[in-house]
C-alpha cells in the first residue's frame, strides 16, 4: 500500500495552500502528516480521506462509537479502506465540489489520471438514517488498474469479526463481541474475500466510472437492503443540493467567502443532526506533541466549543443549528450542575482509558478514549453560553420564561462559586488556580445575564447581580494586574501571560485603546508569538503539569488577528490574516496546532480554529468597510 516520502522542504512547503501534490514513491514512511487528509460525513460521524486515496480513521455509526478504521493511529492493525490505481509513481490532489462536503481525490501519472470521489448522503429533510460511504472512481485519462482494500477492526481494532459473501457484489462484516456493530459493502464490481478483508481488482477505460459503498447494516437485514444503483442514482446530486442549500442560507458576504463557508461547513460536520450537540473534533489521541503523552479524547460536546461555535453559527445566520444546541442545553437543566462535557447524546462522558492494543500516530502512546477532564471545575463555561444566549435573544428569538429560568439556575452557581479557583479553560492537570479566563468569563455571564433579564423585563435580584458583576471586574482589574510585568496574567500571583487574555476586548471588557490593555497585548507578542503563530502559554517549564512542548494554538492566532482589527491596526491585521490562512492544509482545514516545522498537530478537524477564523473575518471586513 503506497505512502510517501515527505522531506523536510517539502514539509515546510505544506504550510502554503497551494503546494497540496505528493510524490508515490515505493519506499514510505508509514504515517501521513496530519493535515494530508480531508473529510467526509453526515452530521453523525466523520471519515478523514488520505491524499493516496485511503478511509484512515472514521468512529462508526456515530462520533462517539468505537472506531472501524484508525490506521492513522495504528498503522499495521487500525483498519483502513483504500482505493488505489496501480501506477509506478503518481502525484494526488484533492479538492472539494464547491460549497459541499463532497471530496474528490486526484491521481495524476503518466499513463492516465484516475478520480474518487468520497461523501456520504445527505438531502433536505432527510431523516439520517443512512450511514454510509459512497466511493465514486473514474479514469479520466488513459487505462487504469484498481485495486481496492476495505480493512475493518471493529471496537478500535480490538474486536475479531466474521465476513459473509453473499453473491458477487456483496460482502458482510460482522464484528464479534462488539455489540451489534456491522456494516455491509457493496459494488457494481465483483467483490472477493482476502482473508477477512474485502478485495477487488478491475479496469476501468478512458471515461469509465464504478461505484463501491460501505454503509451500514442490522443483523437480520443483511440482505437486499438498498442495491447499489439506490446509491448511484439517488444520493449525489441530492447530497451536493443538501450543502449547496445549506451553504446559501448564509448571510455572510465578505472578503474570504470561500475560508469562511469552508469552515462553516467544518462546523455543521462536527454538529449532530440527532442531538444539536457537537464535537470538538472527530478524532481522538492525534498528538499535540510527538513523542510525549499529550493525547485527548476531542468526541465529545464541550460547553465552551460548543457556545462559541453556535456564536459564530449566529454570526453568519444560521439559526437553526443554534436553536437545536439551545434546546439541547435547556434538556440539561435538570442536571444539578452545568457539566464541562457531555456525550453528544446528553448522557455522561466514558472514563478515561488507555488503548493498549495501538501504538498510537507515529508510535505515539498513549492512545486515550474517553476524557478524565470530564470530572474537573471549569467555571468560564458559563459565560461562553450565556453570551451565545444573549446574543441569541438579541438578533433573532426572544427567550421565553421558561428557558429564563435554566439561565437563573446557571448564574446562581456563578454567583456562588466565582471567587473560587478551578482548572481554566486549558484543562491543567496538575491542580487548581485562579485563572483569569476563568474570572473573565464569570464576568461575561453576570453582564450578559443582566442585560438579557432586562431586555425582556424578566424578574432577577437586580442589587445581587449587579454587585457580584462589579466584584468580579474589580477583581479582574486590579488583582490580575502584574506592574512589574505590565500585564494582566494567567492566574492571581503569576509572572505570566496567557493568550486567553486577547479575550478581553472581544467580550467587551475593556476598551481597545485602554493603557493597560495596550501594554497587555505588547506583552503577549513579546512572550508568545512567533511571527502570525501564537502559543497559549509558555509551557518550557511544564507549568501545565505535562511532558513535552507543545504547538502554536491556531485558535490565539485568529483572536490576535481579532485584536489587531479592533484596535485599528488593519494592515498589520490584513497580512497576519493572509499569512496565517496560508497555514491551512491544501483543503483550507486546520488541526489544533502548529509545529515548528508547520505541520499540523492534535485533533483534526479544530471546531475552536475553525470559528475563530470566522470571527476574525468578520472582525476585518467591519473594520475594513469603515475604511
């Protein structure tokens, strides 16, 4: 199976959008960067496709389920489902039918160019029961030879399975011990078994197209549950009409239209068209650091991400997504209190636990399932979702009283438990602070809270509120200043900076023009930047309580940008902006972080980096057409 060989100039090319071919050589390395994959899915699951054609990762039927496919974390025994033209040596490409999901991967050789394309179906009103892959593979010049590979390990490759042929075309895996779990291939091509694995090889001429599609089954109705021509004739053009409608409900008509529809439609893939919840990511244990054991569980629905992703959805007009994550928040009400975390489902997140039987993304280990971040006090969260509710309320439904009342139950925990330290937003592991994000975003809860009870006339003890609002930006303003230093800090006593800051005048806090806010920010370039690229903290002494430097945080990196928009530095802005984008990969996706040689690091697809763009595109075209 054909990988590539990555040199280190080719590795730094990478960070340019344009500079997205890879050179088939016969001797490979065995795992792809990060960023040479793209993704597909329905809004109940994702599968991330290689630049050589391969389904590598892909949690089955939903975001949260045990992986069919992981060979992007275990090479040898993950499972992955390839489709590969047999030439001697290929460039590929990959690029998306514009304003869809739909991704087409490209094989360019001297004896013909072969074309897939991956997307699973959707269409308007669709109730969401299938779950499938579709696999549509053409030649578009030449005589091609294909080989095709579809490799599942079931329960994240620890489960054996069992694989029934029924006929020439089908063929039926069924795992064992893992639940119910089973999925059916089928093809327009005769199908062969290769141990357990499902095979194939055939020919396809100069303009000739096959179709092959994973999808999945029940036991008891294996058999002739949706032919292949169902999928050939009714899924594509219903599916590209599914994105197209979506992308054009919204309301955003700026300068990077395609940046910012790209990570619009990155944000509706990882939100759940069953629940309105979302992931962080579809991926789990994909290093922040190679070689060291920063490795996160991003499948679940985080408060924060989710807040600030339904922000940006309010943003760009689409109220529906919101509408559904509010409702999802309000059936929470019952819990005693907010969650950081949750199943996307509602229900309570898996204990953490470590994946023994995988090596892990470049022999990286631990691969970890589940979260024990689940457990920790993470106080800011509050504020992130009542500023998306407030604006919620102001540009497009007016809450009722009874949803007013899940909003009371939220602010009386602030009001009890603001002065308290916690574990930030960061998730550090080795104790509890003071974090001013955290105090920060008490603030925004207490503010945007009295704002809403007062737009709507809803009763509210006016005097507490009021006072526990002001405390908190006394505390903030005065007892997070460090004068020596010439910054607001991390935590209450620190000598450090934390990007978590530059939220301060995009929550409206302080003005951008404020002294102290102005010596704040030069502070942070000074200690944290690395020219566009932004570190969350200084980590060189393990402040965090973990081995291992970590990356730039794509998401500081667009607050910056934000920053700069609002305090009237557009050039400096504009090009921060363009030179930052031009970190994306060749599909305009971005992972958590960025190494210092460009790469990509942790989870892929980042909900946060992506709404932060949007953001930050918003912030310049405002300022911009002021101009």
């Amino acid at each position: 199976m054909g990988r590539y060989e990555i040199s280190t100039l080719f590795v730094h090319l990478k960070t340019l959008k344009h500079f997205c071919g890879l050179i088939r050589v016969k001797k490979a390395p065995p795992y792809l960067p990060i960023e040479n994959y793209g993704i597909i899915g329905n809004m109940k699951t994702i599968a991330l496709v290689s630049l050589d054609g391969n389904i590598d990762f892909m949690c089955f039927p939903n975001f949260d389920s045990p992986t069919i496919f992981a060979s992007l974390l275990d090479q040898t025994n993950g499972g992955s489902f390839s489709v590969t033209p047999q030439f001697d040596s290929f460039k590929t490409k990959q690029l998306y039918i514009p304003g869809t999901a739909v991704l087409l991967t490209r094989f360019f050789s001297d004896d013909g160019i072969a074309e897939v394309t991956d997307y699973m179906p959707l269409e308007e009103g669709d109730d969401k029961t299938i779950c499938a892959i579709v696999r549509k593979i053409k030649t578009v010049r030449g005589k091609i030879n294909y080989t095709i590979n579809c490799a599942p390990r079931f329960d994240y490759a620890k489960a054996e399975h069992k694989v029934e042929k029924h006929g020439k075309q089908e063929l039926v895996f069924n795992a064992i011990n893992d639940g119910d779990t089973m999925v059916r291939l089928i093809a327009d091509f005769p199908l062969r078994l290769k141990g357990e694995d499902g095979f194939a090889e055939f020919t396809l001429g100069q303009g000739e197209e096959t179709w092959v599609v994973l999808e999945s089954a029940k036991k008891g109705e294996s058999k002739h549950l949706r032919d292949i021509n169902f999928y050939k004739n009714d899924t594509y053009q219903p599916t590209i009409a599914f994105w197209r409608h979506w992308i054009n409900k919204s309301t955003y008509k700026g300068r990077w239209t395609d940046l910012v529809s790209r990570s619009a439609i990155t944000l509706k893939l990882l939100t759940s068209a069953s629940y309105g919840s979302m992931v962080a990511a579809p991926t789990f244990s994909l290093p922040e650091s190679v070689g060291n054991d920063r490795n996160w569980d991003y499948r679940f629905t985080w408060i924060r991400d989710a807040a600030f992703t339904m922000y940006a959805f309010l943003r760009l007009g689409y109220w529906e997504e919101a509408s559904a994550f509010l409702k999802w928040i309000h059936e929470r009400s019952g819990d005693e209190v907010l969650n950081l975390m949750y199943a996307i489902d509602g229900s309570p997140v898996m204990e953490e636990e470590v994946l023994e039987n995988m090596e892990g993304y470049m022999g990286t280990a631990p691969v970890r399932i589940g979260n024990a971040a689940k457990d920790q006090s993470q106080l800011d969260i509050y504020g992130e979702l009542i500023d998306t509710i407030y604006l919620y309320n102001k540009n497009h439904s007016k809450i009722n009283y009874e949803f007013w009342t899940t909003v009371q139950k939220h602010i009386a925990c602030v009001v009890a438990d603001w002065k308290k330290p916690d574990h930030g937003m960061w998730e550090f592991r080795n104790g509890k602070k003071h974090f001013l994000h955290t105090r920060l975003m008490c603030w925004v809860a207490m503010d945007r809270a009295i704002k809403i009870a007062v737009d709507r006339s809803f009763p509210y003890p006016e005097k507490e509120w009021k006072e526990v609002r002001d405390a908190i930006y006394i505390d903030i303003y005065e007892d997070f200043w460090n004068k020596k230093l010439g910054a607001w800090v991390q935590y209450k006593g620190a000598d450090v900076v934390d990007a978590s800051v530059l939220l301060m005048p995009l929550v409206h806090f302080i003005t951008p023009d404020e002294p102290r806010w102005l010596s704040t920010l030069k502070v942070v370039e000074e200690k944290l930047s690395t020219d566009v690229l932004i570190y969350r903290y200084d980590n060189k002494e393990g402040s965090d309580g973990l081995e291992g430097e970590e990356g730039t945080f794509n998401m500081c990196s667009f607050w910056f940008i934000e920053v700069l928009a609002k305090n009237k530095e557009i050039d400096k802005a504009l090009e921060s902006f363009e030179k930052m984008t031009g970190y994306a990969n060749h599909l305009g996706l971005f992972a958590e972080q960025i190494g210092k040689r460009g790469e990509h690091l942790g989870n892929f697809p980042q909900a946060f980096t992506h709404l932060a763009l949007i953001s930050a595109a918003l912030e310049l075209d405002k300022q911009l057409d002021r101009l």
